[in-house]
C-alpha cells in the first residue's frame, strides 16, 4: 500500500536544486512494517533511519545501562565475524552505520552507495539479528561507559542535570541516567544483553524512513529482510512518569568559580492543542538569539550569564518545560530572581506584537534549514513518524506557527507558566543561595 504526499520545496534532499518539488510516500512492506520514502535517483546514494520506540526506559529493573551498553556492542561482531571483521566489512562497503539508545528510542542509521547496498543490508542484518555479545567486546565497550560515568561524576552540568531529572521523575527511568551506574553497569551479564535486546528491538514498535536512490518495492523487501525476523513484541511500556517538581532551589555543593543552572517546570503534551502557541511563546521567551526576554534581561542588561535558554521537552512519558544557564557564584542569586521575574512578567501579560511576529518569522524561515541531507531528512521522517504525524507535516508545519495569535500566546501564557513552581538546580558555589523545599 502506497500513498503519495507532495511536499513543499524545503524538504529536499541535498542533491536537489533548491526549488525542486519531492513525494514523501507513505508504504507498508508485504511483511506489514511502516516506512516513509522520499526517493530521490540523481546521486547513487541512500540513508535508511530505524527507531524503536522505548529505549533505555525499557531497562530492567536493576539492570540500568543494559539497553544502553546492547546498543553499543550491536556493531561489536555478529554472526561469524569479530569486531574487528565488522569493522573492515563495513569500511570496505563505504558504509557509515551507527546504533544509538536514549529515553525513548533505539535508533539506528545507515548510510550507503546504492552500489554496495545489497552487501550493506546484509552487514547490518547481521549486527541486528546475530550479533555476538563477546566478553572481551563487553567488557571493552562497558569500560568506556564506566569511564563516561565518571567523568559526568565531576561534570557540574552533567550533575546539574542527573539531579534535575531525579527531582523530576524520581524513580521512573527518566530519572537516572541510561548509563546506569558503576555498580548496575558491572553487574550486567550476556544474558542481560540479550534480554535487552529482546525487549526493546521488535516489531511492534518500529519507524522505518529512508531517502536516497531507491524505490518503493525495493524499500519494502529490504525492511522485511532486515526487521521480519524480530521478535513480533517487546517489553511492555513504563507507565506516564508524574512530574515531582516543585518550587524552590536545590543546591549541589561543587568547587568551581561559576554555578551551573537547570530549571524548570511541567510542560505540554506535543499533541496537544496549545502546543505551537507554547512553542512560539517558548522562542520568545527564551529561544535562540538575543531578542529573547530572558536572553535580553539576564545577559544584556544585567551581564549575569554569557547565554540562558529555554525549551520544550515533549517526551514520549513526560512533559516539561526547561532552561539553563551559567552564572559567577556571587551573581547567580540575582540571575536566578530575574529569571523567575521575567517569567512571571509573561505569564501575567504575554508577549508583545513585535515579539510574535519576530518569533513566527524566525521559527518558519529556520525550519527549512532542518532539511540538509539525506540522512538528516530520514532521520526527521522517522521522528515524525514516531511522534504520530501525518507526512502533510512537512507542508503545513509553518502554517501552524503562522496561525498562532496574540491572544493564543496570552492565554497559554496563562496556562502554563508557574513561576512559583520553578525548580531551579544549582551546581556550584552560589552565594546567597541554599536549598529550599
């Protein structure tokens, strides 16, 4: 079953001239698994995106970090070839293929010449339906994982950051990290590798794009080949994470002449009705540039922080809005109380004309920069896909920011900014600061 959609000339791939028109379709495989295709012939080159959704907050209970270190050691050797026979395979292919696990998602990315791609496929069959798991290559890769978490031990924005999704989510797995710690990561054996696989790569929770020099038919066999033979389920789902955050300042004691800041507070669902007013009001209030309010208040007028932003973080099981910045000890007290102002100062009474209009004409004249490559657009398909859009997404995705009024920002303003239940995490020195319930 194909559908054709016809998309604006800003989803291009990068070998189309900039004007040139493009079919998004739509296909399921004879074998019954969804893709997105943009088919585009003139260079002998595609990009092949796969998400499972789930990811690292399948891990099992006590076994955090086994999604995580799975995913690392899928290119690790498979079938009858080492490590090392994996890795001169895929150099002599001309193939770039990498494998990923974070909150939501296992995601993997291949890019190939069309030349190569039946050997390609075949190379990354392996990797995904025979891979080794050897104990020399576990205990390599779970060696360099260790030695991430200690580096993010002494890192104050990766701490600022653990104790920020803790006070959040607790303990839902969006509430520590998808390395695990030392001792869940030392803990995990092949068996639990295996599991984890088993738990989040199957069928039933597949997004599957490609863009480059193939079609549709072609598209379909080689999905059925590469993903027909997963488990048809995984694990089941974690349940929605409650939001733990409440007013207040949780100070994090470091040596440093700067502190560190995250902040935030609940958010809004990316499917819900208000979403692309809170996103419009997001850039003004805190989004790229120096005309943002908080940007404009703490850093220009105040000269508190080189650069303070905001942002939406719809996930799959939880909604917040967050921000941060960094700021001298002695003056992170007073970017802290101008933060909460400005905050409270648009939740109150908006943002002005001016400000919509410059936020609405960056946010639609930026998107197209979005679409870069072949690789870059699968990657953007298969997120779509995901977050359940239609393929028109990538036409009418301006007229929804174009449509956002006034009156849309002031309302959801209303709605959703709580200035009083800002939790702010600071990593640091501060002074004048101490924790606060």
């Amino acid at each position: 079953m194909i559908r054709v959609i016809f998309a604006t000339a800003f989803a291009v791939v990068a070998a189309l001239p900039a004007q040139a028109a493009v079919q998004i379709q739509e296909l399921t495989s004879p074998g019954g698994i969804r893709a997105w295709l943009v088919e585009e012939h003139s260079l002998p080159f595609t990009a092949l995106e796969i998400r499972f959704e789930g990811g690292t907050s399948l891990d099992a209970p006590g076994k955090r970090g086994a999604t995580l270190l799975m995913t690392s050691l899928l290119e690790e050797g498979a079938g009858k070839m080492t490590s090392q026979d994996f890795a001169t395979a895929r150099e002599a292919l001309a193939a770039d293929l990498s494998f990923d696990a974070g909150d939501d998602a296992v995601t993997i990315s291949a890019q190939m010449l069309t030349e190569n791609r039946d050997q390609v496929v075949a190379l990354l069959k392996s990797a995904l339906t025979e891979p080794r798991f050897d104990q020399d290559a576990i205990d390599r890769v779970r060696a360099q994982i260790e030695s991430i978490i200690r580096q993010d031990e002494t890192d104050p924005s990766a701490i600022a950051g653990r104790t920020f999704d803790y006070l959040a989510f607790g303990d839902h797995p969006y509430g520590s990290s998808k390395y695990g710690t030392l001792e869940s990561l030392a803990g995990l054996t092949r068996d639990d590798l295996v599991a984890a696989k088993a738990a989040t790569m199957s069928r039933d929770r597949i997004s599957v794009a490609a863009v480059g020099d193939i079609d549709a038919a072609t598209l379909g066999k080689i999905i059925d080949d590469l993903l027909g033979s997963l488990p048809a389920k995984g694990a089941a789902m974690p349940p929605h994470a409650m939001l733990g955050l409440t007013g207040g300042v949780t100070v994090s004691d470091f040596d440093s002449p700067q502190s560190v800041v995250n902040f935030g507070q609940a958010g809004i669902r990316r499917d819900d009705p208000d979403f692309f007013a809170a996103y419009v009001l997001n850039h003004v209030l805190g989004g790229d540039g120096f005309s943002a309010r908080l940007m404009d208040e703490v850093r220009e007028k105040r000269g508190l922080t080189y650069g303070i932003g905001s942002y939406l973080v719809p996930v799959n099981l939880a909604e917040t809005w967050q921000g941060s910045f960094s700021s001298a000890n002695e003056k992170v007290a007073e970017a802290i109380a101008v933060t909460r102002k400005v905050w409270a100062d648009v939740a109150a009474n908006g943002v002005t004309e001016k400000e919509l209009e410059a936020a609405k004409t960056y946010l639609t004249g930026s998107y197209p920069l979005r679409f870069d490559g072949n690789g870059r657009i699968a990657d953007i398909l298969v997120g779509m896909m995901a977050e359940g859009l239609p393929a028109s997404y990538v036409n009418d995705r301006n007229s929804y920011v174009e449509a956002v009024t006034l009156d849309d920002v002031k309302r959801v303003a209303k709605r959703l900014m709580t200035p009083d239940a800002l939790r702010f995490v600071v990593v640091g020195k501060p002074v004048g600061l101490e924790t606060t319930n």
